[in-house]
C-alpha cells in the first residue's frame, strides 16, 4: 500500500513537467492515430477488393481508352463451365454545379451490376428501386454525406467526359454498408441515351468489372481474357480489383508508404521528449535513490519506480492522445473531412488501442536508460556526488 | 549588461542528454515541415511556371481537363473569328518557334490558334514501380510559336507527318525508354514505334512532362478525330477577358480559360498538401514546443543558484530572461539548420504525382526555396520562445535570498 502510495506521489511531484511531457508524447500519438487511420482505411478498401474475386479489365494501352461494350458478350461466352458476371463501366466523373470537388460517378450496366457488387443494394426495397428506375444513382456515404443527399433526393451531376450534359439521378441508395465512400454508381442504358441523344459515339466503355465463382476462375480469365483479346484493334489488360485500385493509390503521393514513414518517426519523437523527462527525473532523485539503495531496498523496486512512472504518463498521454482524434472524427464535425481516395476517416478504436500499446512501449523504452543507471547506481558515489 | 554567449553555449554541453534530446526533436519537425513544403514548392513551380499571360485554353464546357475533353468539330470554325486573335509575328532566339520561323515551317501572319490534341500512354518509371500514365500532346508547328518557351535543348524539332516525337526533359529524366533515338511505342494499340528526335524544355513548367508529336500522326495512331482542346493567342492582355467572354457566349459555347488560370486551378490539388501539412506541423510543433518548455523548466531548476548569483551580482531580471532565450534559441536554431540541411539534401530530386483531373502524371523536382527555409526558421524560433518564456520568467522571479540559500 506504502509503495502505491509513493508512485502516485512520484508522478506529482513536478505537475508541470508530467503535464508537459504527457503533451510532448500525446501530440505525437495523436498525429501516429490519424497518419495510421488513413492508411487503415486505405488498406481495409483494398483488403475488400481482395475478397470480391473480381476482375478488372482496361485497355492495355491505358486506362483512358474506351472498350467496345460488345467484349462483355465475349467474356461471358469465353468458357460456359465456369460462369463470370460481367458488368459494363462508363467513367463519368461528373461535377455538382458551383461545387468544386469532382466526383468519382460510374454508369454500370443495370443488369448485372447488383450480382457483380452484391455489397451494394442489399435491401430489397432499394435493390427494386435500381431495377424499376432509370435515374437511379447510388451514393458512396462519404460522398452522400458531404452533399448532404438522402434516398430519394432528386440530384443533378454534369459529366466530366461526353456527353458533357447534366443529367438529373434519382437517389436510391447510400450504400451505407459498403467499404468504398466515394464512388457513384448510375445505370448504363440511362447514360447511353443521354449520349445518343448529344450525338456521341455509343457503344463505349471505360472498363469491366467481373465477378467469378472462385479463385480458380479468377486464375483462368485473368489469362484467358488478355489472351482472347490480344490481336483486337483494343487489347486488354486484365487485373484483380486489389492490384487495379492499387496504381492509382502508389501514384498519388504514395500516401500509405509516407504516412507509415511519417508515424514511425513521431513515436520516435515522442520516445525522445518522454526519455528526456525521465532522465532529469532520475538526475533529480539521484539522491532518494541513493538512499533507498542504501536502506536495503533492491534494484527491483528502483526499477519498478521508474518503470510505472515512465509507463503511467505516456499510456495516460497516449490514450488521451488518441482518443481525441476518436472522439473529433466520430462525433464531431470533422467527421466530414475528406481524405483522399478514402474520402472520409474512419477512426477505430482498433486503431487508438493499438496507440495505447505504442505508447506503453515508448514508455517502456523512455525509462530504460535511468532504469539503466539506477541499476548500476552505487550509493556511495551517488552520495558522496551530491553537494 | 548581457550575458557572454559562450556562457550560453557551454550551458547547453552541460546538459548533453537533454540538449541532444531537444535538438533531435526540433531538427525532426523542422526536417518533415520542409520536406512536405518542398513537395508543394516542386509542384507549384512546375505548373506555377506554364502558360503565357496571353493564351486563352478552349475545352468542352463539362470537360474538366484537357484530357477529358472532346471538341466537335462544327465548333472550331467560330473560334477563328475571335476577338483580339493574335497572328504570328517572327520571333527569333532559341525556341523553337524561332527555329520553325528560321526553316519557313511557320509563317508570319499564321492566326495564332492551335488545335491540339491529348493522350496518354502508359510508361515504366526509372525508379521501378508501376507504370506512369504520361501525358501525349498531338501538336501542329503553330503550337511553338503559342508556347514560345518551348526550346529544343538537344536533338531537333519532328518533321511533320513523320513518326517522330520530342520529349520533355523532365519527362526524360523520371521515366525509362526516352532517349534520344530511342523507339516510343504510342498508338491506341501501342502499336506505332515513335523515334524520340528531340527533348525540349518549357521554362520549367509542366508541359517538361509531356512528349509531344505531330498532331495528324497522333490522330491517326490514336483513332481521334476530334481535337482534345484549342490553345489561341490574343494580342495583348486586355483582350483576354473579351476573347473569353466571346467563347464562352452563345456564337462559340465552349469554355474558354486564361492558360495561366488553367494551370493554377491543377495546382489546387497542392492545397490540400498544404493544409494537411500545416495540421501535422501545427500539432508536432506543439508537441516540440512542450519537449523544449520541460528541457528549459529543468536547466531554470538545476541551476536556480547560479541564477540567483547572476542577479546578485547585478545583471538585471531581462538579461537572465534574454540569456535563457538565447540559450534554447541557439538550440533550436541549430536543430532547424540541421533539418534543414538534411531535407536540402533530398532538393533537386525527381518525383511525379497522378493528377486526378488530367489522369497524367507531372513530373517535378522537390525544391528547397528561401521561403521555406524561413519558415522552418520561424517555427524553430516559435517553438523556442513559446517553450523558453514561462521557465525564463520563472527564473528572472526567483527570490535571490531564498534561491541562495537553499542548497
């Protein structure tokens, strides 16, 4: 009971310095909790591609050049022992009027897309809806959040490529249960009279997307497709969902690899303003130290002092550290900040827990040089040094 | 009377640990706040440095890039009767234009209106990695006399209607495969062998990251017809905003955008680079100002008798204020310099970033500028007061007889 005591009075001792330190290795933590948050999120969104064994399939020159819209007839007749779902993506981008972000907006064919993305329309109602309007859209949550649109909102996008129209969607769905925040989701003969109707060329899409039964397939028509196609006018290149999403990620500020760079060093930082408190600490107590030594106490509790006090302010400070970006993106306002690619950051709890964890082991690791030295400390010298 | 800056100094050696500590975490933040401002500064100059105060983008109303954009062609005939349409005029120097001039491929009097035509073909990085989605700019020689800052910096200018292509130097420089005499395969099917005859600098700007070819070789291997955007030169500035206004209006209907603003707005995407920047910084700059306050909190403590001392014998509280001062100045000065230095070690290099308008890549360097230098120096130095000024005031309250006193 004595020691309890005594540890809870050695943290107190100084309130200023444990209050600046608790900060010094809270911010830090703070900032390790977002930067891994994003990164989480990114890898989550890619995790989820992983899983759909889905395939997608561009131009082989590049991404931006168009596909005949008759190859996803093609695909599907490639083997009939092993059935594929194929459906069609028009890339629109699109653009809210007076709004300057631009949206990611995909006219899918209306047919297969509920099969191919089983994540989305999941309630029979919304899925019906889809099937029985030709202006349905379905909204990523990200995006319906920031626009504020609800089911059943009348909205107007303008296309970002041919037809270059604004085009009015019915809001069906916010997929609220789906990974990908971001990305909008149109009928494809919808958008295909709309560019008739500017006198574009019809009969064009962006890529495909196709869903196999399993692995197997997957292995199969990720060959098979490219092999078929090879001698066309318009090659493909085919690529599993995770390795399709993944160029874009590497190609814009290679966020998951800086932002890992970037948390690595902020708990390095935050070992070194916690290691600094600890170390003027023990200089401060050399004395007390000294002492206890010297009336019989082992290294064991000297070790234990520095230890728990080391460890009690920053997984005090890391906890706080990262339960405040928690709380900010989870209740407040800021819920609605953007992130690229992901759009909106989800702040786990997973994610704080395993802060906590980091900063436990800044804690432990700022305490271990005084640990160190009160080891070896010999109360004679230590004595005999004081004034 | 001032305190002696060596005293200062050898203040700071005193405590090794907890100088070396709080240099470490000061030259950290200044280093990751200078290198994400290089970034932005890279990506600013590049397109910061495209365009000419007279040049006017024509796309598609819709189309949000030129590489997005279609233009039909019953929608070019009008855009010759524009207001103000500069006609050429012979320039001499070492762009290429004047070496168009010189050789009779461009003529004096030509409108100065470039159809031009934007794709993409997808090249290997020289550092590995994915594939890069570059920039192909299908041009006719009248597009060298409307980017007149374009120079031919070493081989020469394509012939028209030959399978050549000039490639940008910062192009050259971060993807593989674009030496001269080296074969390009571009082409819808990547299936025509382009010689790269040419590499070209643009002033630095962005257009460095394109490689550009003969606009009817390029509609041909690519099966476009229509051109992607127009670019057109008008006289003076003042004719900007009624050219604008005239293509914009009912008798064109396509959107018309000064070069310069065309270019700024693809800068955009920097802003938020800058904002998540500042937040970063902002916290860890927080973060460093409460590890240097407890280091500065703990020099005042252990050294509460020298202080004391110091006052009696007469130096005055602001000089024992201003003496701690410069102390955790000199500290965090170097630690700045020290980051500094390290993050100008990565200055000049190249990096590319995918737009999510244009779907290209530009290539940029990373760029070190005064302006950020000064800024990693004025943090260093917030963070220094703001930790210093409580301790500092502290210690300048000490009751001396106390102080002196108490062992």
């Amino acid at each position: 009971m004595l020691i309890l005591s005594y540890l809870h009075r050695n943290i107190w001792r100084n309130p200023l310095r444990v209050l600046m330190t608790g900060l010094a290795v809270g911010l830090p933590i703070t900032i390790f909790v977002l930067s891994v948050a994003v990164v989480d999120g990114i890898n989550r969104f890619l995790d989820n591609s992983a899983r759909q064994l889905r395939l997608a399939i561009t131009h082989k020159s590049s991404i931006v050049y168009p596909l005949p819209a008759g190859y996803r007839g093609k695909i599907e007749a490639l083997d009939h022992s092993r059935p594929i779902t194929v459906c069609a993506m028009r890339w629109i981008g699109g653009k809210v009027e007076d709004k300057p972000q631009p949206l990611s907006t995909l006219a899918a064919d209306p047919d297969t897309f509920p099969a191919t993305f089983p994540e989305y329309l999941t309630d029979p109602a919304e899925r019906a809806a889809w099937e029985r309007d030709r202006q349905a859209i379905v909204v990523g949550r990200g995006t319906a959040a920031q626009f504020g649109w609800r089911v059943g909102d009348r909205i107007t996008i303008r296309a970002s490529v041919p037809p270059y129209s604004a085009i009015p969607f019915h809001v069906v769905s916010t997929a609220q249960d789906v990974v990908d925040p971001v990305t909008l989701f149109c009928r494809g003969d919808y958008l295909e009279e709309e560019i008739k109707r500017q006198g574009y060329p019809e009969g064009l899409v962006s890529f495909f997307f196709a869903k196999c039964r399993s692995s197997d397939d997957l292995e199969f028509y990720r060959t098979a497709i490219d092999a078929h196609f090879a001698n066309t006018p318009d090659p493909t290149l085919t690529q599993d969902e995770k390795a399709f999403m993944s160029q874009f990620i590497a190609q814009q500020f290679d966020l998951p690899r800086n932002l890992t760079i970037l948390s690595a060093l902020t708990v390095v930082v935050a070992i070194i303003a916690a290691a600094n408190t600890m170390s003027m600490n023990f200089r401060d107590r050399l004395a007390e130290y000294a002492a206890l030594k010297a009336l019989g106490f082992g290294r064991a509790l000297v070790f234990a002092l520095i230890q728990f006090e080391s460890l009690a302010i920053c997984v005090s400070a890391g906890a706080l550290g990262a339960l405040g970006p928690w709380y900010a993106f989870t209740y407040t306002p800021l819920r609605r900040f953007t992130v690229p690619l992901i759009q909106s950051l989800d702040v786990r709890l997973a994610v704080c827990a395993q802060a906590v964890g980091i900063a436990a082991a800044v804690g432990l690791i700022a305490a271990a040089w005084p640990v160190w030295l009160a080891a070896r400390l010999r109360p004679v010298v230590a004595f005999r040094a004081l004034e | 009377m001032a305190l002696p800056l060596t005293y200062n100094a050898r203040n700071l050696v005193a405590r090794k640990l907890s100088s070396t500590l709080t240099f470490l975490i000061v030259a950290f933040v200044v280093f990751v706040l200078s290198l994400l401002l290089s970034f932005v500064a890279g990506i600013r100059a590049s397109l910061g440095a495209t365009g000419s105060p007279r040049n006017i983008i024509v796309l598609k109303p819709g189309a949000t890039a030129e590489s997005t954009s279609l233009i039909p062609l019953d929608d070019l005939g009008p855009l010759i009767q524009t207001p103000g349409l500069a006609l050429a005029t012979p320039l001499t120097g070492t762009s290429a234009a004047a070496e168009a001039f010189a050789t009779g491929r461009l003529r004096v009097g030509e409108p100065l209106l470039s159809q031009e035509l934007a794709v993409q073909t997808m090249l290997p990085r020289r550092a590995g990695g994915a594939a890069a989605n570059v920039a192909v700019r299908g041009v006719d020689d009248i597009a060298f006399a409307l980017h007149a800052d374009v120079r031919i910096s070493a081989g020469r200018l394509f012939t028209p209607g030959a399978l050549e292509v000039i490639v940008g130097a910062a192009a050259q420089a971060r993807f593989a495969g674009l030496e001269l005499g080296a074969t390009v395969p571009l082409g819808r099917k990547g299936e025509r062998a382009y010689k790269v005859v040419g590499v070209f600098t643009a002033g630095g700007g962005a257009l460095e990251s394109e490689l550009w070819a003969p606009r009817t070789m390029i509609a041909d291997s690519f099966h476009r017809r229509l051109a992607s955007s127009v670019c057109l030169q008008v006289r003076d500035e003042a004719a900007v905003a009624p050219a604008v206004a005239y293509i914009n209006g009912p008798s064109v209907g396509l959107e018309a955008k000064p070069e310069l603003q065309y270019y700024r707005d693809l800068a955009e995407k920097t802003r938020e680079i800058v904002v998540l920047t500042s937040v970063l910084v902002g916290i860890m700059g927080i973060g460093a100002a409460f590890a240097v306050a407890t280091t500065m909190y703990a020099a005042v403590d252990s050294r509460r008798r020298e202080l004391a001392m110091l006052r009696a014998l007469g130096f005055a509280r602001r000089s024992i204020v201003a003496a701690l001062l410069v102390e955790s100045l000199l500290l965090c000065l170097l630690a700045s310099a020290c980051g500094l230095a390290v993050s100008a070690a990565s200055s000049g290099t190249r990096q590319d970033f995918l737009s999510d308008t244009t779907w290209t890549v530009l290539a940029y360097e990373l760029r070190m500028t005064p302006g950020i230098v000064a800024t990693a120096l004025l943090v260093a130095t917030a963070v220094s007061v703001a930790g210093t000024l409580a301790p500092a005031l502290r210690a300048a309250r000490l009751n001396i007889i106390v102080a002196l006193r108490k062992a």
